[in-house]
C-alpha cells in the first residue's frame, strides 16, 4: 500500500518539473521548482533515508531557493523578459534533439526494467550516516568544505560592482 | 520509522532518468541564465535521488554521504552561477545567455 505513495510522489515530482522549464515568468518556475523538490524528499523519506530528506527541504528547498528568489526579485524581471522567454520557446529549434534524447532514454529504460530490485525498507538512522560521514569519509568532508571555500570566495569576487567599469579601463 | 517496503529499485532510477532527462531539456531549450541554473539543479537532484535509491537498496549510509557531496556541490554551483546572472544583468542589461558569446571571436 505504502508504494502507491511512491508513485504519487513521483507523478508530482515529475509534472512539477516539466512546468518549471516550461514556464516563462521565472517565480511562477521557482514554485513549481520547490514542489518537486518537496516531492523528492517525500521518495526519499519512503526510500528510508529521513536524514537526506531532511536536508533536501532545508538545504534545497529553503537555503538554495531562497538565494533564487533573492536574485529573481534584484534583478525585477518584467513584462519585457516574459514576452522574450516566450518568443525563445517555439518547438522548431529544439524538436531535433529532443527526438534524439527519447531514443537514449528508450534504451535506458529497456535496461533498467530488465534488471528487477527492490528496496530493502529499512530506513537508514542520521546517527549512522554521521558515523559513516565522520569515519571513512572524512577526506570527502574536507574536500566539500574546500570547495564551499572557493565557491565564497568566487561568488564575492563575482558580486563585486566595481568589476565592469574596472574591465573598461584595461581594455 | 515509516518507510515503504519493496519499491522496486528500477522504478526509482526510471524517475531518476526522467528528472534527469527534464532537466537536460531545459538546458537545451532555454535561454535565460536563471532557467538554465534551475535546470542544472534539477539535474544533480536526479543525482542525488539515484544515490540516494541505490544506498537504499543495500541499506548502507554512502548513497546519503553521497547525497551530500551532491549537495554541496549544488550549493557551490549556484552561488558561482547567481554571481555570473548578477554580472551578466550589469553588462548587457539582459539575461540572454547567447549575449555571452565573446570568447567565440
């Protein structure tokens, strides 16, 4: 019984994300965008993994949209920034490799229904994916916070004002 | 603790593959930057599902260290990715990424 919620799950998150890149106003996107990802972290809460579930709506849904719609309502897209997305959309461009894509994708659904599992339902407790983390995969932590290191460091020097007329001048 | 029993493990990676493929869509057909990056997200969350499913399968914490590593990932790549809409808005006073072609010459 408990499956049947999987596939509900699943249904949301995927019509969720077919509106977010079909859409033209950019919020009306980000909404859509962070009901798919609440709908992920309802799989992952079935899949036996609270912890990870946890994180995708603190992390995803709360810290990443919210840098979103920060930048969404600085910049104050108009009218004009809808009507030229809508203009972008048109089928004739990008028919060819989506046609291309669906025979990849066929192929690889041939593949993973011809290999059968199942998910073991024993859910995996916070405390031993700690454990896990601060033991074997200690290297990894370091290597990530070196990397939120340099993504700061990048994102400050990127943000700076001062940076386009300072380009002007050398050239 | 709640959790369903028996969800086959090929059904997930189907929504994976799905979520990933959408994604990959939206980078193609897109043009705004800010599109593009939700894209880019909705990728490595399809990633970070499949790790996720396939810890689950054997029970092990290393899909949801992996997850996180994705994670961070994530978090790393749009704030980069936001600075550059920011730069690119400042410039060409549009979000068009066909409006970064410079380097091409």
């Amino acid at each position: 019984m408990e499956v049947v919620l999987f596939y509900i799950a699943a249904s949301v998150a995927l019509a969720a994300t077919v509106q977010v890149i079909s859409r033209t106003n950019a919020t009306h996107a980000l909404i859509y965008l962070i009901v798919s990802l609440l709908a992920i972290a309802v799989i992952f809460y079935l899949l036996g993994a609270p912890f990870a579930a946890a994180l995708e709506v603190v992390i995803y849904a709360g810290a990443i949209m919210v840098l979103f719609v920060f930048v969404v309502m600085m910049l104050n897209l108009g009218e004009s920034a809808v009507a030229r997305e809508r203009g972008w959309l048109n089928a004739r461009m990008w028919i060819g490799p989506t046609i291309l894509i669906f025979i990849l994708l066929l192929e690889l659904l041939y593949v993973l229904v011809g290999t059968p599992g199942s998910t073991s339902g024993v859910a995996v407790s916070p405390k031993a994916v700690g454990e896990a983390l601060f033991g074997g995969y200690i290297l990894a932590v370091e290597l990530a916070s070196i990397l939120l290191l340099a993504a700061l460091v990048g994102a400050y020097h990127l943000g700076r004002r001062y940076m386009g007329s300072r380009r002007e001048e050398i050239g | 603790m709640f959790t369903a029993v028996g969800i086959p493990l090929e059904h997930v990676f189907i929504l994976a593959g799905l979520l990933f493929l959408i994604g990959f869509t939206g980078v193609l057909v897109r043009r705004n930057v800010i599109f593009l990056l939700m894209s880019l997200e909705i990728m490595m969350n399809a990633c970070g599902l499949a790790f996720v499913a396939a810890g689950a399968r054997w029970a092990e914490a290393d899909g949801q260290i992996m997850y996180m590593l994705v994670l961070s990932l994530a978090a790393a790549e749009v704030a980069v990715g936001l600075g550059l809409v920011l730069q690119l808005e400042r410039r060409y006073r549009h979000l068009d990424i066909d409006a970064a072609s410079e380097l091409s010459g």
